[in-house]
C-alpha cells in the first residue's frame, strides 16, 4: 500500500510539475507571443472619421454642425437565424429585409447595417436583444438652417467626407486625422465596444457670407422663379473692395442634409459652373476699352439712325432705331450698332487686351469646386462676325461671378480683386490658425475711367436708360442690364423664346455697399433684362441696404446740407438737430 502511495504521489507530483513549468514558459517566455495572438484574435480596430469642424456665417451663426448618431453593426459570425433577424430588423430600420439579410450573411466578422440611426431607433435595436449585434458612437452632418447657403456649403459622405462646395475645398481643415475605435470579442463571440481616440475634432471654418443677407436673396429668388416660371435663377452679392462672397443663391436648390434626393441639376452651383453668352452686361469691355485708350469719350457720337449694321456677313440690329447717339447713350439705351462701331474703332488687339484684362477666358480664383474658366477665343481664331459679336456679348461664354467681378472692378476704383467665401480658419480651440488674404487685386483701370463708366451705368439705371426698375429708394444705382438668346439644341440657332435675363449693378453708386448680379435662365412671359432681372435686383437690395442699417443717400445729403447751412449761419450741430 505505502509502494502504491508513493508512486500515485510521484505520479501526481509529476504532473503538477509538467504543468507548471508549461505555466512558467507561458506566463514568462512566450507571454508577448501570445499575448499578441490573443489581441489580434480578440480585438478589431475599425477606422472611422472624426468630427467634422463647425461652419459659421461671418457674423458666427452656425451653418454645419455634428450631430451624435450612433451606427449599427453586426457580427455575421454570431447571428444564429438570419432570417429572423432580417425580418425584425427591417420593421425597425424601414429597410428591405432582403438587403439586410444579404449584410447578415456575408462572410466577414463586421458589417455595418445602418449608419448614423436615430436615437428612438437605436433604442428599438436594443430592446430586440439579438445577439451579434452592437452599435458604435458616430456623427452625423446637419445643416440648421435647412436649404440656407446650400450650394456655399456643399455636402458629405455618408462618411462625412466633403463632396461639394466648403465642405470639399477645405476638407484637409475640416477634418483632423481619422479616428479609431476597437472591438473586442467577449466568451461567446460576442462584439463589444472598448474606445478609441474618437474624441478629436477638426478645425472650423468661418464664411465670409452673411446669413441675413443670404436670406434676403434666397426669399426674392424664390420669388422671381415663381413669378416668371423660369427654368433657373442665379444671384450673388460681393463686397467690391475685398471681394468678400456676401450672398450667393442658385434656383433651384437643394438640401444638403438630403443631397442625394434631389437632381444632380440642382446641386449645381450654376454662379460659379454655367456659362453664358452675357449679351450687353459684356459692353463694360468696349466702354471701359474705349474711354482708358481714349478712342472716344462720353460725348462722341455714333450714327446709330440705320438701326442695323453689317459685320462678316452677318447683320446685328437695335431693338428700336435710336439715331445719332453719344458712347453714354449708347451704353444708356444699350445699342448694338452702337457697341459695335466702338468696338471697330478699337480693333481686335487692343478690344481683346482688355477682354483678358478684366478676367474673362480664366479662372476667377473663389475658392469653391468646379469653376469654369469661360470660353474666350483669342484674335487668330476670329471669324469675320467675332469682334461685332463679342462688343455685344455674344460669341464669349462667361460664368455670372466673372462679370461680377468685372464691375467691381469699376466701384472699387479700378481693381480686380479675387472673389472668396472663406474669411477664416480656427483651430479647435477657436484661435485663427489662417486668415485668408483679402488684398489680392490689381489695378486694370484708371479713376478717369472708373468715373466716366460710373457716370454711363447710372444712366442705364433711369426713365430713360433700359434698367428703370432696378431703381432703389433714395439710392443712387449705376449698373447693366443683358439679355441674350440661347441656342435651340434641335435646329443648332438661337431661339426666338429661350433667353437669359440679367442685370448686374452697385449701390449706392458712388461708395458701394456692395455690387450684385442677378441672372435668370428661361423666363416665361417676359425677358428682356430690364423687366426682368433688375426689378430682382431692386427688391433684394432695398431690404439689404435697410439689413446692413445703410443710410439712404437722400437722408444724408439732406443732413449734410442743413448742418453745412447751420456752420455757415455760425448754428451748432445741436441747434441744427
């Protein structure tokens, strides 16, 4: 019996020893080998982007945010009855239950099944209590304000990558480096959520645009494409100083918390991306040629008497016969005979200098997606009718903000500035890490000429120049009106019931608050530019002049005449008052 005990005692002491030398080289020699194993067995890493910085207005009223939406996933491995599970999760989800049990039979260890869910959704998952499922914190992109600036702001991802507008140009601000969360198996198999360095944050942006204002214009164009049932309508208001982007609209628009229920038409940022021929927006060029070169003043005369002249071959007319005419009538009334004689006095050379000059054929510079350049064709590439054509705005693609920028130049004193929507980038604590640079511009024209334009264009803005109806009360206006036939796509010629409408000017003319320009593509009833377009112009500005608490010119005079006459009389101020 002592011989049995002894040999089951060794026998036992053996064993214990076996295994704890097996403990010792698995807890001391291969503990990181295994400990490495088991992490990578147990644990997922699964890249996910941070959150987005905040857009504000430039007065600092948010325009995108980050909302917390949680998103479901599931472990395919774990879900017992597929099918089942499909059907539950469809009711909750309003999903296709198809769709979900494809994701809830792929062969992989993670499948996402709903990003970014409501909050009374998540709580419906959870109460079905089905395991292989979890949900992990994310963040959604909401827009506040709705449809407000939705062509400015652009547009995500479902993972909360920039695809339009701001949110694209300034993705590498917006969002800092990608985030990571982990995933850890328990016993069963089970997926649960142990943390990650999500919590950082990408920097902000603030906007030059000014939601007050951007209301303003959105409210007249929905309007203005009500009242004339146009096909589009584009307006954008700028600072002529800093080319600072104060407003910019397109009709119709879009919701960027819900781009991809709208057309890919109606996210198109048309003032920046559509061209047009500008019709006689575009005699700036032939005016502002003609008075810098010193080919002819405001009072030369033109025989216009014929109403029609020949150029190529081809025959260019007046609406009305208007006679002899001086260069300010001749922009007043918006004669094309007129432009044309100009133009041909200048010659191909020096009119097209000043094409490239303000701008036209090239990028503006405003730091939004997908501008195009226009379409301009240099003298060697002239047809017998380009020269006529161009003096009038035809044979010449433009975007709207190109001749926006072309009569800024003519209220800021002569300088062509860079347009931008951005004025500023904050780091996460709110301190100024860019400042964009608002002092980019170049002197393209004399004050001579500045004065003798501004002088024509507030002409064109009176009873008897074409743009009467962009008057604003108690403000003096000096602008152009344009209208121009589009091309019928079936016959290959211009239409004889599609055109474009516009109408571009500054107020008050003498100091701008801002200049503006309104576009509008198919207008139904009506379409010349100065009964369509510049009445837009008119409201808009009228209820921008009074939002910015700008004085009317009246006003002022008024009080500057009564206090000039009350010093004269030795009166104080107070007196005076």
């Amino acid at each position: 019996m002592n011989k049995r005990a002894l040999l089951v005692a060794t026998i036992v002491f053996v064993m214990f020893f076996v295994v704890f030398l097996r403990l010792i080289d698995l807890m001391l020699l291969d503990h990181e080998k295994l400990s490495r194993i088991a992490r990578i067995q147990q644990t997922k890493g699964q890249e996910i982007l941070v959150r987005r910085g905040t857009i504000y207005d430039r007065n600092g009223r948010e325009l995108a945010i980050n909302l917390e939406r949680p998103s479901l996933y599931c472990d395919p491995k774990i879900i017992t009855s597929p099918q089942k599970v499909a059907y539950s999760l469809g009711r909750v989800l309003k999903k296709r239950h198809r769709l979900i049990l494809k994701n809830l039979k792929a062969d992989r260890r993670f499948v996402w099944l709903a990003r970014k869910v409501k909050p009374e959704v998540a709580e419906a998952v959870q109460r079905l209590k089905i395991e292989g499922l979890g949900f992990l914190p994310d963040t959604k992109r909401f827009y506040p304000k709705g449809t407000l600036a939705a062509h400015v702001l652009g547009f995500v991802d479902i993972d909360n990558r920039g695809l339009e507008g701001v949110e694209h140009t300034y993705e590498k601000y917006l969002v800092a480096d990608g985030g990571r969360v982990y995933l850890t198996r328990d016993a069963r198999g089970n997926i649960l959520y142990r943390g990650g360095d999500y919590e950082s944050v990408g920097d902000s942006i603030v906007l030059t645009i000014d939601e007050g204002l951007q209301a303003i214009v959105e409210e007249e164009l929905d309007r203005a494409l009500k009242k004339w049932q146009a096909e589009a309508i584009t307006a954008i208001m700028m600072d002529p100083y800093t080319g600072e982007i104060l407003a910019l609209a397109n009709r119709p628009t879009f919701d960027p918390n819900r781009p991809g229920r709208f057309r890919p038409s109606y996210r198109r940022n048309r003032a920046i991306t559509d061209l047009y021929e500008p019709g006689s927006t575009f005699k700036i060029v032939m005016a502002a040629a003609a008075l810098e070169e010193r080919v002819a003043g405001l009072n030369s005369r033109f025989d216009c008497s014929e109403g029609v002249i020949e150029v190529g071959g081809k025959k260019i007319r007046d609406s009305h016969k208007h006679g002899v005419l001086t260069l300010k009538e001749i922009i007043q009334k918006s004669s094309n005979v007129g432009a044309v004689k100009v133009a041909l006095k200048l010659g191909p050379e020096r009119f097209f200098r000043y094409v490239e000059l303000f701008g036209f054929g090239r990028k503006t510079g405003i730091d939004l997606t997908g501008e195009s350049p226009g379409i301009v064709k240099p003298p060697r590439e002239w047809s017998g009718t380009t020269q006529g054509a161009m003096a009038i705005g035809y044979e010449v693609m433009v975007t709207p903000l190109q001749i926006l920028r072309a009569y800024a130049a003519v209220a800021n004193g002569g300088y062509l500035v860079r347009p931008h929507i951005v004025s500023a980038v904050l780091s996460p604590e709110g301190l100024i890490i860019k400042k964009v640079n608002s002092t980019d511009k170049e002197k393209i024209l004399s004050s001579r000429t500045v004065k003798l334009l501004k002088e024509a264009f507030k002409a064109v803005v009176s009873e008897d120049g074409t743009a009467a109806q962009a008057t604003v009360p108690g403000n003096t206006v000096a602008g152009k009106t344009g209208t121009t036939r589009l091309i019928d796509p079936k016959t290959g010629r211009y239409s004889y019931k599609d055109f474009v409408s516009s109408f571009v000017g500054m107020v008050p003319a003498d100091n701008p608050a801002f200049v503006m320009i309104v576009v509008i593509w198919k207008p139904k009833h009506k379409y010349y530019g100065g009964e369509v377009a510049a009445p837009v112009f008119s409201d808009i500005a009228r209820k921008a002049l009074a939002y910015r608490y700008i004085p009317r010119e009246d006003i002022l005079k008024k009080n500057i005449l009564v206090v000039s006459r009350g010093i004269k009389n030795n009166i104080s101020a107070v007196e005076v008052e």
